[in-house]
C-alpha cells in the first residue's frame, strides 16, 4: 500500500474512513466490546454496538469517545486499529499518513490524546484539523474565498458552529450537545411523560424512525416497547413524532443559543454574506426532520442541509490530504483552536 493516506471522521457515534483514491472505504459505530476479564477486544463497530444494554458481566461494549474527544486511549487505539485493518489489509509494509477531524473546542491535553492513539496503531504523520473546516469542505462550501460561509456540524458528541472565510475559522462556538442529547432528552421523556424505560438504542430508533424538531400536523406513529415503571413488567406503548418534538426541546435549544452566539460575534461584512447564503448542516444529527425550519425560524438565517450530512467530515479529510499534499492551501485557525 505504497503511498496510501486516510482521512478519518472519528466521531462519539459514528467514525467514517476515507482512503485516497478509492473514496468512503467504510462506516461503522464507535463501539468497542470488550471480556473485562481477559481485556480483550471481542468486537467493534456494528457487531460491538448490537451488544449494547445486552452483556453478562464479563463484557463491556462501550463507546471509547465522550463530547467529541477519546475518554478511553487503549480502547480507542483497538478502534483504530480495526480501522486500519479495514482499510489497508492487515499485512502492510507503509505506514499511512492520515488527516484525521477533532472537535474546534479541543484542549491541548486532548489533541495529545488522539495523536497518541493515531501513532500506536502504526500512523506515519498524523494531521488533526477541526470538524467545522472539514465539514465546510465535504459540503463543497468555498470557503477559499473572502466570503461568509456557515456551517453547523451535528455529530453525536458535540455541534460545532464556524463562520470561515479564506480557509480559516473567523468565528466558532463547540457545544457538547448533539445527537446522544437528544437521545438521552428521548429517554428521559419516555420515563417522566410515559411511565416507561427504554434503552439508548431504542431511543435512537425513535429519533431516526419518527422523530421531528417541531410538532407537526400529521405526525409519523411507532410501536415503542419498554419496562413499565410501576409493574416493572415489559411494556409496550405507541408514539409519535409530535412527542419526540417535545422531548427534544431542550437540547435543541441549547444548540440554537450556539447559533445564535456565533451570529452574534460575526463580522458585519460576513453576517451580510451569511444572511444571504445561508447556514448549511451537516452530520448525522442534521437529518433529524424539521431541524432545518426550527433554525431558520429561531434565526432568521435560511438553513439548508448538505447532500449526504453523515459524510461531509470524510469527505472534508479527503479533499485536505489532497490540498495539504500539493501544498495548494494552508488551512489557519483562530488564536483559541491553537490553545
């Protein structure tokens, strides 16, 4: 695999691997299984995420990243190395160069984290560039040029929101809220307002299956099974999309308040190109139903969500490998992404 790199979009629920050339080489969960007693890795990815709430004791799947950033290195190198031999093949005599995606809001100590874990799975050069610019890119947003350009990155850990103008982050604001919030807004609202229990996953499938960011005059209905609170007897109830709007109000609106406090901070001669071209989303948590009118009402700014959210950030890693290999651009970040 002479001369091969790879971008990686390693996020809290989902990491993407994008190798040179061949495009999106493979998607998969970030969930690592593991035998506690043996600390070995059972599984990753999908089969690693089905186990979830179903393990004896001895087993652990877990997700090795919190809030965007890695909160377990040893399981996070497993994870990588999964990804590499994904990839590449197991047998490789060139170590690979790699762009891979931080959050914006990184600390130093947590850019160290990840550059560790890059280089114990056999990285040859590891170059971290921050979600919001990457997502910019995979979306085909110019943001070469010296105009406003908006973007609101939704992963599973954190939103991200910048305003970039000649390659750069002018304005960002990195919020550690976004999809597993909403997930945990669902749980919570099934609990207090249905009387029922249900586990991370099936509030995921709410979200993905009937979820809406507003209430809506014909909302989608789903058979949602559970534990009943009171009897502690399996349970089954029926909801709809109208419910999910309401159970995630909260945490939207914290996402919103980020939006806005980026706007807020815009220059003025960029707010003018932003008010015309609008924001763009992207990221899984981008394709929640009627996310994009909740913004443009809350706002007053046009949103609009880019072609294929989930794989903006891989996307962006690939166009950077190439830009960063001919020396065409140099990406600058402000003074905080630097700290």
């Amino acid at each position: 695999m002479i001369g091969k790199k790879l971008g990686i979009d390693l996020g809290t629920a989902n990491s993407v691997v994008f190798v040179q050339g061949e495009g999106i080489a493979l998607i998969e969960p970030t969930v690592v299984a593991i035998d506690v007693n043996s600390f070995t890795v059972i599984a990753v990815g999908e089969k690693a995420k089905k186990m979830i709430g179903k393990t004896p004791e001895n087993i652990v799947a877990k997700r090795p990243l919190k809030d965007g950033v890695i909160a377990d290195s040893r399981v996070t190198e497993a994870l990588l190395r999964h990804f590499f031999d994904r990839a590449l093949g197991k047998s490789r005599f060139f170590k690979p160069d790699i762009v891979m995606s931080v959050p914006a809001g990184i600390t130093t100590v947590e850019q160290r984290a990840v550059l560790k874990a890059a280089n114990a799975v056999g990285s040859k050069s590891t170059t971290l560039l921050p979600e919001p610019l990457l997502a910019a890119l995979g979306a085909g947003l110019p943001i070469e040029k010296s105009t406003g350009n908006m973007i609101v990155n939704m992963g599973g850990g954190t939103t991200e929101v910048a305003i970039m103008s000649l390659d750069g982050i002018v304005e960002y604001e990195s919020l550690r809220m976004a999809g597993d919030g909403i997930n945990e807004a669902i749980i919570s609202f099934m609990r207090k307002k249905k009387g029922i229990l249900v586990g991370e996953q099936t509030a995921e499938n709410i979200k993905i299956k009937i979820g809406s960011a507003v209430e809506v005059k014909d909302p989608k209905e789903m058979e949602v099974r559970g534990r009943d609170l009171g009897a502690g007897m399996p349970k089954s109830i029926v909801v709809d999309s109208n419910d999910v709007a309401k159970a995630v109000e909260i945490p939207l609106r914290s996402i919103i308040r980020s939006i806005q406090m980026v706007l807020e901070k815009t220059p003025p001669e960029l707010s003018a190109d932003i008010i015309d071209r609008g924001m763009v989303m992207s990221g899984g948590t981008s394709k929640l139903r009627n996310l994009d009118k909740l913004f443009s009402k809350a706002t007053g700014v046009p949103a609009h969500v880019a072609d294929e959210p989930l794989y903006c950030v891989a996307k962006g890693t690939g166009i950077a490998l190439e830009l960063l290999a001919t020396g065409e651009r140099v990406f600058s970040f402000n003074k905080e992404f630097r700290r």
